[in-house]
C-alpha cells in the first residue's frame, strides 16, 4: 500500500515537472530536499539546528538570490504582526488581551508584552552556497541571500545553514505550552524557502494568515528529552529505538539508555514539516479499508480523552467519505494532534485544541482533514487564494458534516450564504482577490474565505448542475494534485468538464463585489416578466405553478454560458445579460412564480423571488 502511494506521488511529481520539458505547456515548478538536524533543549526552549537544502530550478529563468521564511521571528514585540494587530479594527482575540475593563474593553497585542525569553525567533548563523559562504540580511520574518553563483534553469545548487531557534510563548498556531497545556507545537518553526512560481517570489512577511510552500522532500531529525512523545509530518524511520505507540511490537526494541531520544522522519513530497511534542500523550491508530492509519495523539484528561475516542470513528468514516469524493488520500498515514490555538492544516497531520465539546472538535476535525486535499495535496497560494482552500474545505465539511453525522438541515450551505448576505449587507465587502494579509477586518476575509469561497463552489453546482459539479471536483483534483493550481486552472476544467463557459463567473464572483439579484416583476396571465437589478448575471431555474395547481419548471440559459446545464426543465431562449428585463409566456394561467428553489444561486434579495398572482 505504502509503496504504491509513493509511487503515485512520484508519478504526480514527474509529471509536474515534465510539463516544462512540452513545448506544449508552459507549467514548471520548484523541487526542495531538506536534511535536517536538531536538538531541541525543553528547558529553555531553544534548538540548534543544521539544515541541508538542495534546490533544483525547474524554472526558465535564471535567479540571481533566494529568499527564506524564518516565521518564528513575527513574535517579537515591534514586528509586523504585532503592529497589525494594534492596527486592524477587529484583532484576532486569541492574540490579544484585555488590559480594560468588560464594559469598556482595551485589547492590546500580546506579541507587544513579550518578554526576551518568551519570544520567537530564528538566527541564522552561517549559509553556505555549494560549500562557499554568501551573505544574507534578515528583514522580519524574511531572510533574502544574495548568491555567490546564479542558479541556472535545471541546475541544482546545495544550501547548508546553520541556525539558532527559540520557540515562543505560544500566540498564534505555533508556540510552547499552549491553553490545553501541549509543550510544543512546531509549525513554521524552521527557515523555509520562499516559493518562486511564474508570478515571480514570494517572500511574503508573516502578518497572521497563510502559507504557499515549495513541494519537496523531508528528511528530519529531532533529539529531544526521552519523555516527550512527536508526532506530526512524516513516517517515524526508527520506531523500535522511540516507541511510544509507533513501534512493532513483535520486534525487538532498541531503545537508548541516555536521556535523549533521536526522532527520525521522511516526508515525501510535502511542502511543509510540522511536529508536536508532549510528554503526557496517547496514541490511539485506527486503520481504514485501504490501510491508511490515522494517528491520534492528545492529552491523558478525563474529558479529553472521552471526547477524542468517541471522535476516532467518525474521522475514519470522514476520511473515507473524502477519498471517495474528492480523490484517495496521498499518503498512507494522517495524524490529528492536540496542539496550536484552534484548528489548523499541516501536511499529514492537523493541530487541534482538545478542551472542546463533542460536536465542536468533530466539525473541527472535519474541516482541518478537508485540507489534507484542498490545500495540502493542491496547494494553492493560500495568501493569494485562501478562498480557494478555506472555502473549498467548508463546502465539504457542510457535506461530510450532513452525510455522517446526519444534520437535519433542510439547506447544508445555510451558514455559509448567510454569512456571505451579512458581509454584503454592511457595505464593506471585499474582493475575493484581495491578498488574505491586506484585507481591512478579519470579519471581512474570514467570511470571504471560508464562506464566500464555499458558496462559489454551492453556486457554480446550481450553474453547471450538482453531479457535474461533482465530477469537476475529482478532475480537479486528479489533474491538479501537487502543482499549484490557481482560480484559472479550476474554472479551466469545470469548463472541460461542463463543456460552458464560465470565465465570467470566475470574474463577477471573485474580482468584484457584484452580487446577484432577481426579482419577477409582473405576472399578467400567461406572461412572466423577469428582472435582473444586480449587477451579476445567471442563468434561471424558474418554477411555476398554474392556477390549476400543476407546476412546470423552466431553465433560461444565460447567453454567456453559451449552452445550458442537464435539466428535466423545459428550456427557453438565452437571456442575454445587457438586457435588464426577460419575458416568457407560460401554456397556462399563472398563479405562482419562484425563482430558484434550491437556495444555491446567491440572490441578496429573496422577497422578490417569489410572487402570487
């Protein structure tokens, strides 16, 4: 099974990289290979570390410097995190506390009250080029190198670093001794090299939002006090010398008899490495039909601990459901881990905060396992396109949600288009192509990428229909795995596979805050007259019912589509989008008109959806 799934990611990533070898497409993309090696101290909470990259240039172009990430270094008071949140209107509450009263409160940064042993950070103490120093300068959280060689198109260059790391008081997603009492939660916690794409590089500073990775290999080592129980990113190269769960235990055991337990783990072809530790874990494993085993690591706590058993079942049953409707799961292995500050994607694993009820951690979990597909295994620029990850993963955890857990919800994206009506309701809306780090308020992006996004995708099934929309999905993801995809290459195949055009709606619901809206102006007998007030257009589903009480459904086309979805519905002439009004004449008298009775066409205005003669 393993090896079959290896095979299958390299075959994904060949295939990637041979697209720049057609001259019949332009796609390329950058390959990583990290070695390293690290002793973490768990009294300061301090590591050294050594790093090894080799990074291949897949690229046309010739690059004269790299960029790395050092997030770590956003936790330190007067950094650009921490002026963002004394700035933005509605600061993230978990990174902030008050320092008011109740009635009248005064949040201030958390970051900003940092003391020196409490910080984050990462100092690189030497970089070498293919064995030659080269000089570096850090702004923030980003480390520019300016090379002593350019790296040419196909070439391989080697970078060996050498860096000091200091895990901080944990704020946001990383950090030690977080609220449920984890020690470690390691994420971003490593100098990262910046992903270079046909958009040029993206060293873009860490404000408090997302990633966008290289894809590579991950070959890591940890030495940490023999107490404390990883897991996260990777397959555990030496269970038998770590045990703790991950060993066979019809082998023999290897275990030091030092004070120290060296941790080894590959991860093939991630574009991350996260790792947790705790020394007060268990370590359940449950295995699906396919033999992938799902690792659940969380704190020995009556109320924890009953909650997280009850869970394991159904996150076998969500994983299931998600290789079934989107696409098999990359890797044989998945861990979900108590850690960070809420719920958060990392690549085979996800961090999540234990001291929640039953129904919360399971809605969690489905939603942070959604991204083992639509972020982790396509890997969109998330600082970029966040709605193209985070709206994505809420439209199939509302369906994994309503299938397994057997929601009695008349309308599953209810939450999602309500949240969407409100944000268009106070005026202060944002484009989806907003960067996720520039938006005015976190209410604004964290409706726009979770629940806009979730409604661009609900909304396109009620344009192309629901079983079409299904099929686009597994075409997405069979085509699109391990490469990057942007809102072009989705729409591209919903097209393909559709066989509609739908540039458009690409355009209208992502780079503008157009909205939809509808209205059926007048009934005169036998004659409907329909009118579009907003600005975006659609095709219609149209029912009526006749004064007999019969009911007949119609489709009008939209002349940009130029075709139309499978219906049962009888079918009239395009509408073509310039023109406000459209007018049709029913075979018989006309007692009830109602525009979309699916919900999924995001109309604003709903009382003039429906009108009575």
């Amino acid at each position: 099974m393993q090896l079959l799934k290896y095979i299958w990611i390299l075959l994904i990533f060949n295939n990637s990289i041979s697209f720049s070898q057609q001259t019949t497409s332009t796609y390329w993309q950058q390959h990583v290979a990290y070695t390293m090696d690290v002793d973490m101290d768990v009294e300061n909470y301090q590591y050294i570390g050594r790093q090894k990259l080799v990074y291949t240039n897949n690229s046309p172009d010739e690059l004269n410097k790299v960029f790395y990430h050092l997030y770590f270094n956003a936790f330190q008071p007067g950094s650009e995190m921490d002026a963002r949140l004394q700035t933005i209107l509605d600061p993230d509450r978990r990174m902030v506390q008050n320092i008011g009263t109740k009635e009248n409160p005064e949040l201030k940064s958390r970051i900003s009250s940092l003391k020196p042993d409490e910080i984050g950070f990462i100092k690189v103490q030497s970089l070498k080029q293919n064995g030659i120093p080269v000089s570096f300068e850090v702004e923030g959280t980003i480390l520019e190198v300016r090379l002593e060689k350019p790296i040419k198109p196909s070439e391989k260059h080697i970078f060996e670093l050498e860096f000091l790391g200091q895990v901080p008081i944990q704020i946001r997603r990383s950090g030690r001794n977080n609220k449920c009492g984890v020690a470690l939660s390691m994420s971003q916690w490593y100098p990262k090299m910046a992903e270079y794409d046909f958009e040029g590089w993206h060293a873009d500073p860490y404000i408090g939002r997302e990633f966008y990775g290289v894809w590579g290999d991950f070959d890591v080592t940890i030495h940490i006090d023999k107490n404390y129980m990883l897991g996260g990113t990777g397959y555990v190269q030496n269970p038998q010398e770590v045990g703790f769960g991950y060993e066979n235990t019809d082998l023999p055991y290897k275990l030091p008899t030092s004070n120290t337990l060296t941790w080894h783990f590959k991860a093939p072809n991630v574009h991350d490495f996260t790792w947790v530790a705790d020394t007060n874990f268990l370590h359940d494993i449950k295995e699906l039909k396919n033999g992938t085993k799902l690792h659940f690591l969380y704190k020995e706590e009556a109320e924890t601990k009953a909650t997280w058993k009850k869970m394991q079942p159904i996150a076998v049953e969500t994983m299931e459901f998600y290789n079934d409707y989107i696409g098999e799961y990359a890797y044989d292995q998945y861990s979900i881990i108590q850690g960070g500050d809420g719920g958060m994607e990392y690549a085979m694993c996800t961090l999540i905060t234990g001291n929640r009820g039953f129904k919360s951690l399971v809605g969690t979990m489905m939603h942070e396992m959604g991204h083992a597909w639509f972020q982790f295994a396509l890997a969109t620029n998330e600082n970029k396109h966040g709605w193209m990850d985070e709206g994505f993963t809420t439209f199939i955890e509302a369906i994994a949600s309503d299938r397994i857990m057997h929601n009695k919800s008349e309308f599953i994206f209810e939450n999602s288009y309500n949240y969407y009506y409100y944000m268009v309701s106070t005026g202060q809306e944002e484009a989806l192509v907003t960067h996720s780090d520039r938006y005015n308020t976190n209410l604004s992006y964290n409706i726009n990428a979770y629940d806009k996004g979730s409604v661009f995708l609900a909304q396109l099934g009620y344009i192309i229909g629901w079983e079409i929309l299904e099929n686009t999905i597994k075409e997405y993801y069979k085509k699109w795995a391990g490469k990057h995809p942007n809102p072009n290459d989705f729409i591209r195949v919903a097209e393909k596979v559709s066989g509609l055009e739908l540039d458009w709606y690409l355009n209208e619901f992502t780079q503008t805050t157009h909205t939809v809206d509808y209205a059926i102006k007048e009934i005169n007998d036998q004659t409907i007259t329909l009118e579009r007030i907003g600005r975006i257009p659609m095709p219609l589903d149209i029912q009526v019912t006749y004064i007999d009480n019969s009911v007949e459904n119609f489709y009008i086309p939209l002349n940009l589509i130029r075709g139309e979805k499978k219906t049962k519905a009888t079918i009239l002439a395009d509408w073509g989008w310039a023109h406000p009004t459209y007018s049709f004449k029913a075979s018989k008298k006309v007692k009830e008109v109602i525009i979309d009775t699916s919900q999924l066409m995001a109309d604003i205005v709903k009382e003039n959806n429906v009108l009575k003669k």
